[in-house]
C-alpha cells in the first residue's frame, strides 16, 4: 500500500511540473514553425515575419527586439518573456552589415 501511494506521489508531482514548465524557444535559430508552436498569440503568418525579419537585420540582442516585427507588440513579448530565449545569435547578413568608413 505504502509503495504505490509513493508511486502514485511521485508520478503526480512530475505531470504537475511539466504542466508548469512552458517551452522555451530561441528566437534566433528557431524555425517559424517552432515559433508558431511556442510562442502565445503568435500564428503562422507573425512567426514567418520574425525570420523574414531576423534574415534581413540580423540576430536579436533582446527579446524587446521582437517588437521591432510588424505584428508583434510589446504585449506579446511581455506575454511570452519567460518562454523567449536570446543567445546562439545568427550571423548578421550581409545586406544588414554597416559598411567601415575610413577617415
């Protein structure tokens, strides 16, 4: 009796931590699929636009950034801030890059 009472303890405190556990996503390599999949009150069409985005101005440094994406407001960062991951940057490409001056 004892060990199924454990049993049934344990198994219930792990379904109740990945309840809690949201998905993270890395806003920087992550495909538009994976965006759509994680990210609340982002759709197929706002997740295409931040790779449409990040492949045109290069990586983001924060997930504020996000908002800089037609579509997406602060609201939506703010409501997906703790699922938002920002490291492992894409190289900026080059039509992004800022041309050396020389003086």
């Amino acid at each position: 009796m004892f060990k199924t009472t454990l049993a049934a303890l344990a198994l219930s405190l792990l379904l109740a931590g990945s309840a809690f556990a949201a998905d993270k996503v890395n806003i920087n390599t992550a495909d538009a699929a994976t965006l759509d999949r994680v990210l609340l009150n982002v759709g197929a069409s706002k997740a295409e636009a931040i790779v449409a985005y990040r492949k045109a101005h290069g990586a983001f440094r924060s997930a504020d950034q996000l908002a800089l994406v037609k579509g997406i407001g602060l609201k939506t960062v703010e409501k997906n801030r703790d699922r938002i991951v920002v490291g492992g940057a894409a190289p900026v490409p080059p039509q992004a890059a800022r041309p050396v001056v020389r003086r």
